[in-house]
C-alpha cells in the first residue's frame, strides 16, 4: 500500500529506494523480560540524524511484529516487548539444527530518505524447559533368567524442546538395588534411549519388582532434571523343581487292614506360578505293578489309599517310591515304607457305615443341620476276647465320637454344635482303635460342610440419612447402600430394590446399591422423605434384610415472602389513638430458617405510620384526623433473611371513618348582630330569611336540623323555621313595629351525642331604616328572650294562636298525627320551593338596606344579656 502510494506521489523514486534494501541482522536470547535492548537500526545504518526532515522508523508488519519488539519510530531502536519471546513457540515447527529467526520489515521515511530494512532477529536458546517423560510411571518387564550385561530398552525416553547442550543428554536411577545400571546410546538421529542393563542374577522367587525413579538430566547449568516411575517386573520362568516335604514316610498297617483306608499324603511344592507350578504324583518304574495295584496313589492330591486285600504271607513291608513331576524339571522323589503286621487271630477291623452323604471318603454335610446330628456309625470287629479296643476322635471341630447306647464295639460319630459353612468349610478327622496288643487302627475321614442360605444380606447401617439441597438437578446422586451376605456363591450375590412406600422418583441400581432421585426436589413440597430400602440375596428361600432411608431437603431460598392478601384497607375511626393498632398484616414465607424470617417496613410515610418488624401490627404515630386527610395509601415491603434476600410488595389503604367531633358552623347569619328589614306589611307565609350551616363531619355526623329555642318579640308561634333547609317564614302578621330576636339551635344528627351551635336571627320590623346606630344600640342591650319548649317539629305543627287538646284516644291521634305530619312536609315542600324563588327576587330589593354581619365570640350568656338590653329599649 505505501509502494502505491509512492508511486503516484514519485514513481521513479519509489523504485529506485526499493532497490536499496539492506539487512540487519541481530542475536538476542530467549526470555529477555520487557524493554531490553535490541539493536540501533539508524545507528548501523550510519543515518544522519541532523537531516530536517527526521527520519521516521515504521513496522510493516504491526500484529506480528508488535507482540515480541517495539521500534522508536525516532531513533530507529528495537526493545523487546511485554510478551516474553519463547524460542519453543515462535519456532515449534522447525527441526532441530534449524536456527530461529523473527524476521521483520523496517521502512525509513520520510518519502526522499526511503529505505527497506530487512531485520532478522536470532533467538537463541536458553535451558528453559525440563525433560518430560510421556508418562509418570513406566513398567519394564525382565524375565528372571536374564544374563548378566543383558539390554532392555525403556522406549518412553524423555523430551525436551530446548535445543544442543539444553536438551536431554544423560539418564540415571535414583536407587539400582545392586541389580542393575542405566546406559545411554545416541541413534543416528541424535535422539538418546536409557537402557537397563542386568548386573546381577535375578530370582523372582526372592523379589518379584523392583521399583525406582528414573531420571533424565539436560546439559544447562545448572542442569534440569524430569523423573518418572520405573517399574521393573520379574517374569516367572520355569527355574525351579517341586519339593516333596518330607521325603520319608512311615506306615505301619494290619493284615487285616480295610480296604479304602488312607495310608499317607505326600506334598511337594514348586516356587514357580501359574502352570510352572503345576505338580502331578506318580510311581516309580522300580515299583512292581501288582504293589501299584495294591496302593493306589491320586495323581493330583498324592493320597495313598489301600485299594486290596494284603497277603501277609508274601511281605512284610512294601517300599513305594513316589515321583513329583514339574513341567521341564528333574521329578522329585520320596519313599513310603508300609510295615505290614501280621495278626494271628486277625486284627480288629473298623467298619465305617455312614448316615450322611459320603463319596470317595469325603462326608458332606449341611450347615443347617443341628446340633448331635449323627455322622456315621464304626463297628470293631475280630476282637479277642482277651484284648480289648479303645476307640477315639482326632482331629478339631464340633464332632465326638463315643459309644452308642449299650451296644459293645459300636461307635457313634456326631456334631456337638451347629455347623458354620462361613467359619470352617472343612474338617479332617481320624479315628483311632487302640487294642490293648498295641494294634493301632486309624481309619481317615474328611467332612466338607455344605453352604445353605442361612445369612441375610445385612446392611452397613440400618439408619442411611441423606441430605440435599432442594432444586437439585434430575438424576442426582444420593448414596450407595452398601450390604454384605455371607454365604457363597449366588447365595451371597445381593440385589438391592426400593421398599413399597418409596416415592417413584427415588431409583437404585439392584446391582451397585447406588441411590438417586431422577427429578427436582422442592422443600416446599415436601422437606422429609423416609422409606424403606430392601437387600435381597439370591438363595432359596430369598433371604432379605431392610435399612430406612431418610432424605432431607435443605432449604434454598426460593420462595418470596408472601402476603395473605394482595392488598389490605383497614377502617379506623379518626381521632384514634396514637401507637394504637390499625390491623396486622399476615406476611408468610415458605422457606426455612433464616430464608423464612420475614421483616416488614414501610416503604412511604414512615413519619406518619410504623410497623412491627415481626409482627406485622401497622400503627400511627399520632392520632388522625378525617378532616385533615381521609384516606392513607402505604407501600409496605416483606424482606427475607436468605442470602441474597428475595422480597414483596403490597398495597395498604387506612380509611378514616368519620367520628362526630365538629359542631355545626353557622355560615348566615354571620353574627349574632347582624339584622334583616323586615316590612309590616309582609304576608304570612313569606319567607324571611334562612340559616345556611355546613358541618365538616359526613354521614348522619354532618346531617344538620334547624330549630327555634328562643325568641323576643312577637306572639309564639309567629316564625316557623324549616328543620332541613333552616328557612324562616312568618306564620303571623306582625303588628308590632321594632326588633325581633330568635335564638336558633343548629345541631347534627351524630352519635353518640348531637353536636351543635346557636346563632341569633333579628328582623327589624319597619318601613325604612331611619336610625341604624339605635337598632345597634338594641343589639348591643341584654334583654331576656323568651324560650319556646317546643320542640321544630311541634313548632311546625301548631300553626296559629290556637293549641288543641289530644284525643281521648291516643292510637287514632298518633295515626291522624303521623298523617298530619306527612301532608304538613308535602305542604311544606312545596310552599319552600315558592318561597325561595321569591326571596331570591326579594333579596335584591333589600340589598341596599341590608347591614353587614359582624362576628361576634361571645358566650350565650353575654348574648342574653344583649337581648335583654334590647328588650328593656
């Protein structure tokens, strides 16, 4: 790309600097750390570097170049970089005697100076890398005839990637035995191969292997070394004979000797293993063959049994010459010497009779039989009458022998105690007769015991408890159940199964015992699981035994504290106390322990409210007030103790109910001083004025009812006011000119007690105002006003001067009362509606006489003594 450039900028001197190219040349070694000095590419350049423009140094080839040297693009120097050059990776593909060079490009600019360097960079080796053997242990076989100064090559040699002197150049044991020594040759390839070199005779009867450590050394200095395991086993070769044990036996044996009686058993024995080691029994040439006849001798277990009659009257003794053979090997020998003794009047034979299983002499048995089970009876027979004969057991085991009942020269051989095929499987006894001639009988017997499926497979523990984490991925391992049978064969092979209360996600294996759960497992759900786990054997009958598997899963924190509902409104009525409890908020969480401590706290109007950390009781800090606020909404958040903590949110309403603790407030009049003109010449049943209240309670707490309690002025019964609207209609002509004063009660319809005000209403009757400071003066005077008992609603009916009288009859006046009452209302409905539009129509006319209320704190009583002023005026 820069020579395209260059050409379109000056071709022709773009080839011609390409034709200038020289190489540098510089060694370095491998490993150098970071920032060592290269070279001076401008320096052995002899570069003028007082020339304006400056020379410029620039890598062409940045990705490669970079990661092992940086250039100063201003002097032309080269340091190594941050990354460590290993002479083994940047050359692994060249071959040994190959050099390793980082060749780079360097190009001289600016444009008039240009020159391409070639730079190549020699790494030389340095012992860096230690001799590595393929593998950590390397087995060597030498057969135990090996000569001496014999070679066996250790083909896994080691490797080393340094180079020359740094690779491996020699090998040696750490530990020779005496038995051996290392050499090293070199193939043409220059690659070395340790040989094992036999120095003295070995015998693998004496040490089987021979183990050490093999070690590979480089030439640095200081010298690295790699080890490996050598094994080096002796291999059996056929280099030693059987051996008889005793090589002269013994026997003296009666003329009248039975026939099947076990004289002898010979024993030899070959070092050697395996078929090296295999002996057979045999006689001699030089035993005739009638005597082989006579005594026949097992080829594979060397028993000597009498297999015929003796002939006392042709030998005395017979000499049978026994042979051990070995494969390739001289045989053995051994003599047996049979003493015959010849007896007269015949000697004492013992006759075997056998009540449990016999074959060959070998008695079989079963482990289950019980104690005093009888073997076999042995009858003496050809007895003097002068000699008598003893007869007793030799040899270990649980048996006896002694005389049957009262029968003479009958013996019985039986068990003191059970059999147990796991603790002896064999027993060889002998019976011996003793005569008291000095005849000796001893007649061999073997007892094999036979195994029965008497163990039930027993269990390593009875009690296996498992824990797990819950969310456990499927097929996770649990244990393995591990049983033991004693018995043998299949009587002893176990199976393992899953008892019938064992849920079907649990699994074993019938054969490992292995225990695993094959799905997810949820605490939640399920936090215990206990069943049973069974070991069978495969006797007959089946013998079987039982362990209790606990599985408990631990907890994880995987479950968010929970609200009982998705949002709580609690009621409480206003002026409720301070600290008082508002409502609980039930909050659970399904985990255990610390993942299921839940702690509550109020996300927004904290100031206002708190909330028992573990209870959950949501309290106000300061008694509420319904008018001030009706309705709270909290945000209140449950938080976990797991790690990391898991949360919920929900939504609580505090709705104030309202509490009849405000009065009503009398809006008009304003005060107890302000007046209203008033025309003597208004009609009865023309409405005044009104009183307008509000009450800042709700409900039945802020249902207001107007009534008059006292008046001054006039006839009873000449106002009327409208209990619901607190309109104020004249019932009465009023023939008198001058103040009138009505006290009106306005009172609530709460509970448990009404609350209410008072206000004064005054009409000044009279055509004009002609002296407003005299009316004051009126109000201002304390005057008595009379007090009408009845109550608005009597007031409403007894209209006009007259009273009347209650019937006699008191059920026909409440039903003509009540009728009354509901027209009066529907009279009365209908007369405000007219009313009200004509006062409205009124009031703009009196507009201009009308006088400003004025407010007025006083007391009643201070507002009595001002009627009676006005009174006495």
């Amino acid at each position: 790309g820069l020579c395209i450039l260059l050409l379109y900028t000056n071709p022709l001197s773009c080839l011609a600097n390409f034709s200038q190219a020289k190489e540098l040349i510089y060694k370095i070694k491998e490993g150098l750390p970071r920032g060592t000095f290269i070279g001076a590419i401008g320096v052995d350049l002899n570069l003028d570097f007082s020339a304006d423009p400056p020379f410029i140094f620039s890598l062409t080839q940045k990705k490669v170049s970079e990661q092992y040297v940086n250039l100063n693009n201003t002097t032309g120097e080269l340091y190594t970089s941050a990354t460590e050059i290993d002479r083994e990776t940047l050359c692994a593909d060249n071959v040994e005697g190959q050099g390793c060079v980082l060749s780079l490009d360097v190009f001289v600019l600016p444009q008039q100076y240009f020159q391409l360097i070639k730079v190549k960079i020699w790494i030389e080796d340095v012992n860096d890398n230690r001799p590595k053997f393929p593998t950590d242990e390397i087995t060597l076989s030498v057969p135990e005839n090996a000569p001496i100064n014999a070679r066996y090559a250790v083909e896994q040699s080691a490797l080393d990637p340094d180079l020359g002197p740094h690779g491996v150049q020699t090998y040696w044991l750490v530990n020779d035995f005496g038995m051996f020594t290392l050499d090293v040759e070199e193939n043409e390839g220059g690659e070395l191969t340790p040989f094992l070199i036999v120095t003295e005779a070995l015998d693998r009867e004496t040490q089987a292997e021979y183990i050490t450590d093999i070690i590979a050394e480089d030439g640095g200095t200081p010298p690295l070394l790699g080890a490996a395991t050598l094994k080096i086993v002796i291999t059996d070769v056929n280099d030693n004979c059987p051996q008889f044990k005793e090589s002269q036996i013994n026997v003296t044996l009666h003329g009248n000797t039975t026939k099947g009686v076990h004289l002898a058993r010979l024993h030899a024995f070959d070092p050697d293993l395996g078929a090296n080691a295999q002996i057979s029994y045999a006689y001699s040439e030089r035993v005739p063959r009638d005597t082989r006849s006579l005594f026949h001798l097992d080829k594979i277990t060397g028993l000597i049994t009498l297999a015929g009659k003796i002939d006392t009257g042709t030998a005395a003794f017979y000499k049978l010459t026994i042979l051990a053979f070995g494969p390739g090997c001289i045989p053995a020998v051994a003599a047996v010497t049979v003493h015959i003794i010849k007896v007269v009047t015949g000697p004492p034979t013992v006759i075997p009779r056998y009540i449990a299983p016999e074959k060959d002499g070998v008695i079989t048995i079963k482990e289950s039989e019980p104690a005093f089970s009888p073997i076999a009876f042995f009858t003496i027979n050809n007895i003097d009458k002068n000699q008598r004969v003893d007869c007793h057991l030799e040899g270990p085991g649980p048996f006896r022998l002694g005389p049957y009942q009262l029968f003479k020269n009958e013996y019985l051989l039986e068990t003191t105690e059970p059999l147990d095929y796991e603790r002896i499987q064999e027993y060889e006894l002998i019976v011996v007769a003793n005569s008291t001639h000095g005849i000796v009988i001893k007649t061999f017997i073997k007892v094999q015991v036979l195994d029965e499926n008497d163990n039930a497979p027993v269990f390593q523990h009875s009690l296996v408890e498992i824990s797990v984490e819950e969310n456990n991925p499927p097929n996770t391992f649990l244990t393995q159940l591990q049983a033991s049978d004693q018995d043998s064969e299949s009587r002893g092979e176990v199976m393992y199964l899953l008892g019938g209360d064992a849920p079907g996600i649990f699994v074993v294996d019938q054969v490992t015992g292995i225990l695993t759960v094959a799905a997810s497992l949820d605490r939640e759900e399920k936090e215990t699981y206990r069943f049973i786990v069974r070991a069978v054997d495969q006797g007959t009958p089946r013998r079987e035994s039982i362990a209790t598997v606990v599985v408990t899963v631990q907890d994880r924190n995987d479950n968010s504290p929970r609200f009982i509902n998705k949002d709580f409104t609690f009621f409480v009525p206003e002026n409720f106390p301070g600290y008082g409890e508002i409502g609980v908020l039930s909050v659970t969480d399904a985990d255990a322990g610390e993942n299921g401590w839940v702690a509550l706290s109020i996300l927004n109007g904290s100031d206002i409210f708190m909330i028992d950390t573990g209870r959950g009781a949501l309290r106000a800090k300061t008694s509420l007030d319904r008018e001030q606020q009706g309705t709270y909404q909290l945000w209140i958040e449950a938080v976990d103790g797991g790690e990391p903590a898991l949360s919920s949110v929900t939504m609580v309403t505090v709705l104030l109910l309202d509490v009849n603790d405000n009065p009503p407030i009398v809006l008009f009049p304003q005060s107890n001083q302000s007046y209203m003109l008033v025309l003597p010449n208004t009609l009865p049943g023309t409405s005044i004025t009104e009183v307008y209240a509000v009450d800042k309670d709700t409900g039945m707490n802020a249902v207001i009812a107007y009534s008059i309690i006292k008046r001054k002025g006039g006839e009873p019964g000449s106002f009327a006011i409208d209990p619901e609207t607190g309109n104020i209609t004249l019932k009465r002509e009023l023939s008198n000119r001058g103040l009138y004063s009505l006290l009106v009660k306005v009172s609530d319809h709460g509970q448990p007690e009404p609350l209410y005000s008072t206000v004064m209403v005054n009409f000044f009757v009279n055509e004009t105002v002609s002296n407003e400071s005299y009316i004051q003066s009126l109000l201002t005077r304390e005057a008595d006003i009379e007090v009408e008992e009845r109550p608005w609603y009597i007031g409403q009916m007894a209209e006009g001067p007259e009273r009347y009288e209650p019937f006699p009859c008191q059920p026909v006046l409440i039903a003509l009362s009540v009728t009354c009452l509901g027209l009066f209302f529907l009279v009365v409905t209908l007369t405000s509606y007219i009313c009200c539009r004509r006062f409205k129509k009124s009031r703009k006319k009196r507009s201009e006489v009308e006088i400003p209320l004025k407010i007025q704190n006083d007391s009643m009583q201070a507002v009595n003594r001002k009627l009676r002023q006005i009174s006495n005026i």
